[in-house]
C-alpha cells in the first residue's frame, strides 16, 4: 500500500463494517478498517474474511488486492470516519434488554487523537435515540480542547441490509442520512453515493435512530401477531399454515411466518431499545417480544407432550442457527430449545445443523451432532427448528413414523 492518506476510517470490520470498508475500496477509496481483534485484522489483511455471509469473501479479496484496503487495530486521521462497532446489551431481571454503548464510546474516543478540522463523522451502528449526540459530546471531551465545536459533521446512518443478501441490498437499500446539522447531512448522503444506487434521504440524526429501531420494531411486532396465531391454533387444532395461507388471499392482509421464536442480533433486540426509552409508552413492542420470546417454551412444551407416550424418546432437532441458510447462531431460539431438550433427555438428543462443524459449548457435552438423515433414521421425535435449505429437500417419506414437530412449516401442507 502506498504511503498515503486515507480517505475513510472504518471503525469494527463485523457484519456491517467489513462490507462497507470493502465496497468503498472497490470504489476507489482509499480504505482503513480498524478492528479490535488482531486476529480479524490479520484475516482481512491476507484477503480472507471471518464471518459468512455470500460472496463477501470475493469483495474483500478484491479490496485488498487493490491495495485500497488496509485492516489495522488503530484508527488513523482520514476524512470520514464510519462507526460500525456492536451494541451490546445487558439482560435485566424482568427480562428486557437495555443498550450499552460502550464500544460506541470506546470506538469515539479512539478517534479523538487523528480528527481534524472538516471530517464527517458517521455512526452505523443500531442505536438509542440521542447516540449521536452523545457521541459528539464524548469526541469532544477526548479531543480536550484540540477542535471546536463546530469544526466537525456528524450524522447517523443506519444499516438496513438483511444477512444472507448483505452485497445486494447493500447497493439497492434505499438509506436514511441523519444529520445533526442539515449539512451533516448532505455530506452523508454524498458519500454513500458513492456505491449506493437507491434513494438516500435526508433528516436529522434523532430520527434516523428511531427508524431503524422501528424497522425492526415493525417487523417484530408482525412476527409475534403470526406467533401468537400458531400457539392459539395449537390450542384449537387448526393448521396455522393453513389458516395463513386462506388469511393472505384477503387483499389486505399479510401474515408472516410463525417459528419457534425470533433470533439474531437484531429483531430480537432492537426493540427493546425503543422500550427502555419509552416503557410507559412503548406497550406493543414490549408485549410483541415477550410473546416472541415465549414461543420457544410453547415448543418445548409441545415436545414435552408428544414425548410422553414413549419410555425413553430419541429426539432429533434439525436447525440450529437463528434463521435459515445462515450460520449465525446468535441469539437463536433454535439453540436454547435444543439445550432444553438436551436437558430433559439426556444422551438422547441428535442435533443436526450444516452451517456449523462443532456443536456450540453449551451443547458439546450434551447432544450429538449428526447428519439429518442419520438424526432421523435414530429419532422418535423430530423437531425443525430452521428451514434450511437441504431439510426443506429431505424426503417426506423418512418422515414416516415419526412424531414430526415443524416450527417452521417447512414440509407443511396446508
Ligand atoms: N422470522 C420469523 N418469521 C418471519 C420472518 C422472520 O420467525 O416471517 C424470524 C427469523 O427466523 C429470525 C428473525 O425473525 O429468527 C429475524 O430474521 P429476519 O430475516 O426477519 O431479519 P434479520 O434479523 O436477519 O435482519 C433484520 C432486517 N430488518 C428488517 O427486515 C426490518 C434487516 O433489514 C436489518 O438490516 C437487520 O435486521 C439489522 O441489522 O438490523
């Protein structure tokens, strides 16, 4: 690489932060991505990657390989700045999530010492309402006195792109930049332009943090209505996909799919940022998650009733990832139901998952990880739990005999 200045500073080369390091590079930017991890930074440096999402691992070997992109554990003065470090949370006793911004804080701070006179500041990652602002607040104390209040832009602008279609939607996502100055704006918009072909809008900082968190608000919310329905149908002994699929050939009405519960990194939380904001207000969007979080019991629950009628069931769980045809196992409802069941049948749980080769550590020592014919031919009780790919193909008749639990509707017939 040559001895230049670089253009942009990526701060977090995760899921959000890697491709847009990458696709500014392949765009002709010159690109420095900053992780923590020495060990993603070496990865990235020899033009691999260390998450899977498709085709990602073409684009950073490109960007690499033009000599554009530059991993490192240290951020360097650049133009624009790109915050796209996690949000984590901590668990409260009632079950909500509250954010805790400290890699945020953590990541700002690091950029005092290179910000100069004029550079954009952005922040990607999922925020409370106010991130930004604070953000500033805190670069211009680790700035001590070293820049003015106004010598700097920042806005916020969140990502949108769905895991498994990360480089499509990338480019064809419309996108929110949030300025907390008009300007602020304006210059966002300007750089996103530069790999984005949708529609990008303005606004302030202040919405742009709330629209993401009521995009996924929104969609789980939607989910829990089609949760709830498929727990009133078990109760009633109606075929919930069924019932759906009569339901969506109204006009109006578009039900989303019932599963054993809502996973990932997103969805699942998000919208309890909205809640620790506003808890008095935020009422459906608090019950939407916990019908979403109950949902994984009513499976076990399930399981637990269709077991009793054997002496010693063998229970196969097919899926363990969050959602289907990835191998992200965060937050998934699939992997605390098949550590459940691993508890209430010991030695005889077969888990099936071809995303991952070990089973994660809460389970390694207590099921067994199998192809999913073998996990069949074996079980009593089989489970999905995720609509991969390659059990949507299994052959219905390796079904037979079997007690079949479909939380996905993935062999339904309605
Ligand atoms: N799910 C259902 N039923 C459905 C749809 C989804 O049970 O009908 C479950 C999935 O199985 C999974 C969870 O919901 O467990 C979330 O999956 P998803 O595919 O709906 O969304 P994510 O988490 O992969 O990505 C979301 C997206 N947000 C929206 O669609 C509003 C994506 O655009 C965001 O960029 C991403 O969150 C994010 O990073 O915030």
């Amino acid at each position: 690489m040559k001895e230049t200045r670089f253009q942009i500073c990526v701060l977090g080369l995760g899921y959000i932060g890697l491709p847009t390091a990458s696709i500014f590079a392949t765009k002709g930017k010159l690109v420095l991505g900053v992780d923590v991890v020495q060990s993603v930074v070496d990865t990235i440096n020899e033009g691999r990657i260390h998450i899977e999402e498709p085709d990602l691992d073409i684009l950073v070997r490109a960007a690499v390989q033009s000599g554009n992109l530059k991993a490192a554990t240290k951020p360097e003065p650049a133009d624009t700045f790109i915050i796209a470090v996690p949000t984590p949370f901590t668990k409260l006793d009632d079950g909500s999530l509250e954010p805790d911004l400290s890699f945020i804080k953590a990541a700002t701070e690091s950029i005092a010492p290179c910000v100069e006179k004029g550079n954009l500041i952005i922040l990607e990652s999922t925020s409370p309402v106010g991130t930004t602002e604070l953000m500033r607040q805190w670069l211009f104390e680790a700035a001590d006195g070293r820049i003015g209040a106004d010598d700097l832009y920042f806005a916020h602008c969140p990502e949108r792109i769905l895991p498994g279609q990360m480089l499509k939607e990338l480019v064809t996502n419309d996108r929110i930049a949030g300025g907390l100055t008009p300007e602020a704006a304006v210059k966002a918009k300007e750089l996103y332009e530069i790999f984005c072909s949708a529609e990008i809008f303005l606004t302030d900082a202040r919405t742009a943090e709330l629209a993401k968190l009521t995009e996924n608000s929104y969609r789980d919310v939607n989910i829990a209505f089609a949760n709830e329905m498929s727990m009133i149908c078990d109760q009633l002994g109606i075929d919930v996909w069924e019932l759906i699929k009569l339901s969506n050939r109204h006009p109006r009405v578009n039900i989303l799919n019932p599963g054993p519960g809502v996973g990932g990194h997103c969805i699942a939380v998000d919208p309890w940022f909205v809640v620790a904001a506003c808890p008095e207000k935020a009422r459906l969007i608090r019950t939407a998650r916990e019908v979403n979080d109950s949902k994984p019991q009513h499976v076990i629950d399930q399981v637990k009733q269709r077991a009793a009628r054997f002496r010693k069931p063998v229970v196969a769980c097919l899926g363990l990832a969050f959602k289907a045809d990835v191998d992200d196992l965060r937050e998934s409802p699939a992997v605390d139901i098949a550590v459940q069941l691993a508890d209430l049948f010991p030695g005889d749980v077969l888990i099936s998952e071809p995303h991952v080769k070990v089973l994660p550590k809460r389970l390694s020592d207590k099921a067994k990880l199998v192809p999913a014919e073998e996990a069949i031919q074996m079980a009593d009780i089989v489970v999905l739990l995720v609509d991969h790919k390659p059990f949507k193909r299994l052959s219905r008749r390796v079904l037979d005999q079997r007690v079949v639990i479909d939380t996905r509707g993935c062999w339904a017939t309605g």
